[in-house]
C-alpha cells in the first residue's frame, strides 16, 4: 500500500495559496519552460474561451486520482506541461485521466477511459533538472461527453458525476468492516506512518472511505479504474473489501517469509561469523594451514577420477555439502573419508592389454607342476579374451584338499594375464557387510572385501580370488553368500552396489577365482554361478617332482643356504614323502623340507664346511621317528579285517574294517564313530551276508548266537558314506568263514540288498591313496570305470584294477574262488534240492 501521509496532504487542501503565490509560481514556471511550452504558454493568451461544461485533461500512465485524495503528479509531455498551466492561468480545475495503454507517448481521445476525476491544482512545482510537477487533489468523478478541438492540449466536456450519500446499516457495516480490515493491513506495513490509520478512521463518508483506501492501496491500475468508474457505494465498498482482503493475505504471508528468511540469513550470518571466528582462532594456532588447499586437490581429483556421469553428479553434491560443513563438525570426517573412497577406485574403464597365450603357458608351466586340465581351461579362457575383448569373465571355482596349489595358482593366472592380483579371505565371515560393506550411517562405516580389494588392485580388470568360499558362515547379521550372489553373477555385477557407496560399481571386467576344499557345504545357487574344476590329490611322482623343482629351491633360499652348501638327493625326498608325510598336497611335505634345511643352516652355522649331502638315513635325527607305516599287512593278517578306501576333504586315506563276533543273541554293534549312512551300510551287509550265507557255507546258527561287532579305528574321526559297503561285507564274510583277506587288496563301492555294486565318488583321490600306502590292487565298481582317465598315469601303472559288478567277485579276489567252490561242494553233497536252490539264488544275483 501507499504510505504517503494523507492527513497533512488534506490539511494543504483546504488552505489554498493566495493570489500573490499564485502569480509568483506562473512567473516561475513560464521562465523554467523550455521554448516550445513557453510558446504554448504565452500563446495560449488568445485562445478561445473555455465553455463551463469544458474541463482540461492531463492523461497520466498507471495512475488512477480518487476524489478527496492528494496526490503528486509528474508532467512530461509538452501538451501536459501546457494542459497544467494553463489551468492554473484560467483558476480552473483539471482532469486527470488515465490512458488504457501505458506504451503511447501522444494519446487520442479513444486512448483514454472514459471516466476520469477532477482535480485541483494545490501546487506547481519545476525541479532543478528541468522536470514539472503539480500536487493535485481530486474532488469529484466526471465523465467525458466529446472533445473539444482547436486547443494545444486535450479538452473536453464533462459530466460531473454526482455521489449522493446512502444511509442503512448494510453501508454501516460494510464502511465498519473496510476500517478494521485497513487498520489491519496498516499494522502489517512495517514502514507505515501512524497518522495513516488515524486519517483513515477519521474519514467519516462512506464513499470518500472507500476512494482514500483504494488510492493508497497497491492494486493494478485497471483494478483502480475499476472501483473509479462504480458509481453504487454498496458495489463499491464490496469491491474494494475483496480488493484489501487479498492484498492483507499476501500481506500475511510476505511477512511470514520476511520473518523466516530473516531467521535464516541471521542463523547463516552467525554461523558465516562463528566460521570466521573458528578459522582465526585454528590460524593463530596452526591447525587450518592447507584446509582450503586440501578442497581443492579433492576436488581436481574428482575431475581426474573419470567417474560415470551419475557418480560424478552424486559426488559433487557430497563435496558441496563438505564445503559449506565447518570442520568441527561429527560428520564432516566421516564425508572426507568417503569423498576418498570414491576419488580412489578405479572408475575408469581398463585399458586393453594385449594378451600373449604362448608366454601365458609357459609362466603356468613354470609356476605349477601337472594341472593340466586348469591350465587347458585357463589358456581357453585368455585365448576367448584375446578374440573377444570385450566378452564376460569366467567365474572359476577350484575345488581340492588344502596343500594342492589353489591360492598359488590364482597368483599365476594373474602374473599370466599381466593382471593385478588381491586374494579375499571368506573364512569364517559370517556378516553380510563384510561382502556388501556398511552403510555410512554407521560409526566406522566402510566398504565391503571386494571394493576394498578393488582399491588395493588399482585396476577393475584386477584378478580376485575369494578364498575358502565353502567356509562361509551365517549369523544374525545376514548371509555372506546370498550377499556373493550378485558378486559372482556375470549378468548382475556390471552394477554391483556396495552400501557404503551407495552407486553402482562395474565388476563385469573383474576376474574372480574362488577356491573351496569341499562343495557339500557351498549352497547351490552360489555354486550354480561357478564353473567348478577339481583338483585332486598329488601321487608320489608327482610330489617328488614339485619338492624337486619348486620346494627345495623356496626352503633353501628362504633358510639362506647356498646350492653348493647343501643337497637333497630324490632317496631322501621319498623318504620325507612316504615316512613322515601323508597328505593330498605338499603343504606339510614343504614344512617337513624347511626342517631339514633349518638343521643345515645351524650346522653351516656352526662352522661346519663343505657341502652337506642328507641322506634318508639322518632323517631320524633331524625329523624324529618315522611316523607313517605301510601297516596294511599287519591289520590283514588275521580273518575279518578288510581294507577300504575313504574320501576325506583333504584327499583320499585308506580306512581298516574290523568284525569279530562274540556270544550273544545275534546283535549289530557298530563303533569307530560311524554316521547315520555308514551304519545302515553295515546293517545292509550284514543283511546280505546272512541271505548269501549258505552259498559261502555259513552255518545258520553263527548268527543266532553269535553278536557281531564291526569297528572302524580312528574312533576319534567321524566317518560316513555308503563307500565301505563292499569293504565291510568282505569283512564279515572273512570273519564267519575264517578266511583272511589278501593284504595287497583294496576296494571300495556301495553294495545293495540284491548284492550288486553300485558307483561311489572320489575314485582319484581313492586310488592316489592307496598306491600311496603300498596296494597292488584296487577293486572299483564296474560303473566307476569312467573315471579311469582322472586317475594319473603314475598311479595307474602301480595298481591292478578289479572292476566289480557284483559282491561274488569281491569275495574271489579278496579271500580266492576257493571259497565259493568248497560251499558249492558240501551243498551237493548235501542235498539236490539244496544245489538247485543255491544255483537258481546265484543266477538271481548276478542277473
């Protein structure tokens, strides 16, 4: 609204100048006209006379005069300037009125409203930069009838509107509403004068209360005509009373804003000036040196970092809220820290890296002895890559018992691919956010293992082996191997999303070999995901040559003995193999190695020269007594001991059945630490012993009163599976028979109640065991024959191989046909019927 003080304006208004004033300011203003009006002005002397019903207009841009409100005006036309002298010559009043389009300089009579206020002339005034302008006061409406012509200016004749005063008690109200609701809007003006609202209600028409507060408040110019030409004071008080009651609620709610973007700029005020303060006191003592500097090398590390066009905007907003976070604050380390996470990973997509196959299978073959089948799927792999650049990584799971090379080999598959290399242990990890990292909400937040390992590698295109995936626990924090599936999906990890980043992470380029020592434990959507490789056990040869190459040579540079100090001849190496080792890999093989070199080093130590050669014979002193014999003789000698072949999680190992029967009433009893299925497996056996007793001759009565206790040793190891059943159906058939089985025999197989042999698994690592404890023959169901070719060829050459379909041709090579010809003579003997019997029983087992 406009503030100007309406009451000294009035108060001007009703003592007009005398007439020496008035000739002084004519004198006045014609000398400060320029020519042209000066002219006009002088010219305007034989003019032809006004009629009384003529009225002078001065037209005026985005103003609208109301009767009874004085109001200056600015003159700027020459036809103006002269419209408004000579109204002040003549002692006449004037007409303001207001053109409809602000944008023309010379307007025309059909420019101009029709409706218009008479106004009179309370003083002239001319400004030192050459400007006029008259104070007027408006005194009542008028509207124009037809202009006149022939005048320099704009002259017309009127018709003076007439407001009669209309008094009832709906204008009473109405004029009782408009004080309180201007009064109300005055208070909302912080600048307004307080004479303003007692003028205001001290007004005492109705209609002059209605035109004082349109002509002060702030509406547009047509809205300002509008309420001019309403003749009706009803119509006109209704109009100007919607008209302040919108301007009060805009009033309102710029006060609102007003207070609370003050309270803001005063809450950023102080916090600009605690920020100062803080900044003065940590110069003067030392601390802030290089603050500003630290921003802006994140900040050009940002632009360095070539991160994704939605990464670079997520980042940019957190180094924005970092800017204006003052450094005491909680969570501005915690910020810094993940702008450094995110600065440091390798956003930018891997340069291409020629790759050379041939030099790939020599650094493979240099590295690691055999392996042939990982080392032909590697060199597939690369060979695909070199094709096919751009193609998805592989997912390689090796599978094997600890000491066979899975974590070594991961190491030269990256030195082959010229690769960074991080290894990830899983061992044990039991919280999800060791996989998918924590969110930063957390105190101590960070990323998960394999964007950390991403980190140290430097590279996306970087080798990660996940070690010991099969190891992989479950707790109340969630599933670290759900987490691995997204990790290790080919499809999905091109937007992997690590919590503590909080935006998708590109692995597709990533090569991730995990390693496990067994699948059982491994869940099946983790392990569908992978592309599994076994490796088995190493036979002796095999162990010999990699002591020969690699062993030797790590333990004698890591014990700093020279090669002419010191030798190791292959005698004493299968010595170590055979006498104080028994494993599937070479682990405990290199520690037994390193022993030895220890005691070569104190000796070369002690002052003792010349080369020192280790013969098999001072391995007792160096390494103690033999711990492993070949006691497979020893356990066979008596009747109902049988050898068996076990498969462990780190190889194969040999395994003794023990039966004995002592009197009783015809139980089982099962010890050794046996499982659920090793136990029916014996229940089975026993069962089809005594259904097939009388083809070996077996009295009925040995299992009436008779209990027969199997044992297996180790009682301290937990054994399971349905592998020993042949072994322990030719345990039982020895014992009841009182024939020993042959001590260079061992089998394996799962019999069923019908007495054939079905197929088990770990064929390799069975046979690898048993050539390692000194057995010259391996008896292997029939349908295992498939995995022949996984068996090495130095094994394989060391052992006869007996494949059985049926447990007849166990009991023949195991006790000798012998057996079956002597119960096949006394059933002849015997009885004819019992002849026919056992003949029509045995064509039903082997059939």
């Amino acid at each position: 609204m406009n503030t100007e003080n309406p009451k000294s304006a009035a108060a001007e208004a009703v003592s007009p100048e005398p007439e020496a004033v008035r000739q002084d300011l004519l004198q006045d203003n014609a000398q400060s006209l320029s020519p042209d009006a000066a002219t006009a002005s002088t010219g305007s002397q034989g003019l032809r006379p006004l009629p009384d019903d003529a009225l002078i207009l001065v037209p005026v841009r985005n103003m609208v005069l109301f009767p009874g409100v004085v109001q200056p005006i600015s003159l700027g036309r020459q036809r103006s300037i002269a419209a408004a002298q000579e109204a002040v010559r003549l002692e006449r009043p004037f007409g303001v009125i207001q053109q409809r389009d602000a944008s023309i300089d010379e307007p025309t009579p059909a420019d101009l409203y029709e409706v218009g206020t008479q106004a009179g002339i309370m003083r002239y005034l001319t400004g030192q930069d050459g400007g006029h302008h008259v104070i007027a006061q408006g005194t009542q409406r008028f509207r124009i009838r037809e202009f006149l012509p022939g005048y320099p200016f704009l002259v017309a004749r009127v018709e003076l509107l007439t407001e009669p005063e209309v008094a009832s008690t709906e204008i009473e109200a109405r004029v009782h509403q408009l004080r309180t609701r201007a009064g109300e809007a005055l208070s909302l003006l912080p600048d307004a004068p307080r004479e303003l609202a007692q003028t205001v209600a001290a007004i005492p028409t109705a209609s002059l209360l209605a035109d004082m507060v349109a002509g002060f408040m702030d509406l547009k110019p047509g809205e300002k005509q509008d309420v001019l030409e309403t003749l009706d004071i009803r119509a006109r008080l209704d109009k100007v009373l919607w008209l302040l009651a919108y301007r009060i609620e805009v009033l309102r709610l710029s006060r609102d804003i007003g207070q609370q973007t003050r309270a803001t700029m005063e809450t950023r005020q102080r916090e600009h000036l605690l920020r100062e303060q803080l900044r003065t006191i940590q110069k003067e003592l030392g601390e802030d040196e290089g603050g500003n500097q630290d921003l802006a090398d994140l900040k050009a590390a940002i632009a360095k970092a070539q991160l994704p066009e939605d990464v670079e905007k997520h980042v940019t907003k957190e180094l924005r809220r970092l800017e204006r976070m003052p450094e005491g604050a909680g969570e501005h380390g915690m910020l810094r820290t993940y702008l450094d996470w995110m600065v440091e990973l390798p956003w930018a997509p891997p340069a291409p890296k020629a790759i050379d196959v041939p030099r790939a299978r020599q650094i493979l073959d240099q590295d690691h002895f055999g392996l042939e089948k990982i080392k032909r799927r590697i060199l597939e792999h690369l060979a695909v890559r070199q094709l096919n650049p751009e193609g998805k990584s592989p997912i390689l799971l090796f599978v094997g018992p600890p000491g066979v090379g899975k974590t070594s080999l991961g190491q030269s598959i990256a030195r082959a691919m010229d690769r960074s290399f991080q290894r990830v242990s899983l061992g044990g990890v039991h919280d999800e956010a060791e996989i998918r990292g924590h969110r930063r909400t957390y105190i101590g937040a960070l990323p998960g293992n394999i964007i950390q390992a991403i980190r140290k590698a430097g590279a996306r295109d970087a080798v990660i082996m996940l070690d010991e995936v099969d190891k992989l626990g479950r707790g109340i924090q969630g599933d670290p191997s759900s987490a691995l599936l997204e990790v290790l999906d080919p499809e999905q990890n091109g937007t992997f999303r690590d919590n503590y980043l909080g935006v998708p992470f590109d692995l597709s380029r990533t090569v991730f070999i995990a390693t496990a020592n067994q699948l059982d434990t491994i869940p099946g959507p983790l392990r569908d995901r992978m592309e599994v490789i076994e490796l088995g056990a190493y036979t002796e040869e095999e162990k010999l040559e990699i002591a020969r190459t690699y062993l030797v040579k790590r333990q004698r540079e890591a014990n700093g003995v020279k090669p002419e100090q010191a030798s190791l001849d292959d005698d004493t190496l299968r010595a170590i193999i055979r006498d104080y080792t028994r494993e599937s890999g070479v682990r405990n093989l290199e520690r037994e190695i390193g022993s030895v070199f220890r005691r070569i080093a104190m000796r070369i130590a002690e002052g003792e020269g010349g080369p020192i050669a280790v013969q098999p014979s001072d391995l007792h002193g160096i390494l103690g007594p033999v711990r492993f014999e070949r006691e497979a003789a020893l356990r066979t000698a008596v009747p109902g001991v049988a050898t068996g072949l076990a498969w462990t999680p780190v190889g194969g190992d040999i395994l003794f059945v023990e039966a004995t029967r002592v009197p009783g009433s015809g139980r089982l009893i099962l010890t050794g630490q046996l499982g659920d299925v090793m136990k029916e497996s014996a229940q089975a056996a026993l069962s089809l012993v005594k259904a097939r007793g009388h083809v070996f001759g077996l009295r009925g009565d040995l299992f009436e009163k008779h209990d027969i206790h199997i044992h297996v040793p180790a009682g301290a190891t937990p054994k399971d599976g349905p592998s020993a059943g042949v072994a322990i159906f030719t345990a039982l058939v020895s014992l009841l028979s009182d024939r020993r089985i042959q001590s260079n025999v061992a089998m394996t197989g799962e019999i069923s109640l019908r007495g054939q042999v079905l197929p088990v698994g770990g064929i390799k690592e069975k046979v690898v065991a048993a050539v390692r404890a000194g057995i010259t023959k391996v008896m292997l169901p029939a349908r295992n024959r498939r995995d022949l070719e996984e068996i090495p060829e130095t094994a394989r050459s060391k052992v006869q191989f007996v494949w059985l379909d049926s447990v007849d041709q166990a009991i023949a090579e195991a006790i000798g046909p012998d057996l079956a010809e002597e119960a096949k003579a006394v059933l002849e003997a015997a009885s004819p019927r019992a002849e026919v019997h056992a003949e029509v029983h045995q064509d039903s087992l082997h059939h």
